[in-house]
C-alpha cells in the first residue's frame, strides 16, 4: 500500500455507506465502507445507522473522517481506497459470523 501522507480536507456521504473524499494533495475518490462498519460492532456499531453515519465530519487536527461516538479511519487506509488500490482486511478486522 502506497504511504499517502495526505490527509481528508473535505468529505460527503452520498449514498448508503459511499462517501466522496478529497485529499490534501488534490486526490478525490469514492469510497464505499459498508464493508468496514456492517456487523462490526463496538465503536463502529452506531455507524450502521444511516442517520448516524451521516454525521460524519472532517476533523482537521486529525486529517481524516469522524463521528460523533470517536470512530474514525486511518486516512493513508482512506487515500488507498480512493485510489482504488486493494488494502487487504487485518486479521484482526474479520469478524466472526
């Protein structure tokens, strides 16, 4: 996965789990993270509400996406996916059926 360094100046929900994000180098993608918040549980839980989901905000300080609950995505992980590089699932993402 390639080290972005760049960081979320500006993001949209669109639809569903889809967001638009642009990036501090100029990179602007479509992310879809249905894949990282259904039956994830714990913080990212809330999420699954599309209500809640829509709260997202950018927080500057940390250059990447928030909720209101203290979720969050590592936003070099964020960049990859603009991209639409493949950025394997950790092991210890998967979660049990």
């Amino acid at each position: 996965m390639t080290q972005a360094c760049a960081t979320v100046t500006d993001a949209r929900v669109l639809d569903g789990y889809r967001i638009e994000l642009t990036f501090s180098d100029g990179l602007r993608g479509i992310v879809d993270l249905t894949a990282r918040i259904i039956g994830r549980h714990g913080v990212f839980g809330p999420l699954e509400d599309p209500q809640f989901f829509r709260q997202l905000a950018v927080d500057p300080e940390l250059g990447t996406i928030v909720w209101p609950n203290g979720a969050d995505f590592c936003p070099d992980l964020l960049y990859g996916w603009a991209k639409g590089e493949a950025v394997p699932r950790p092991e210890a993402e998967t979660v049990a059926p």
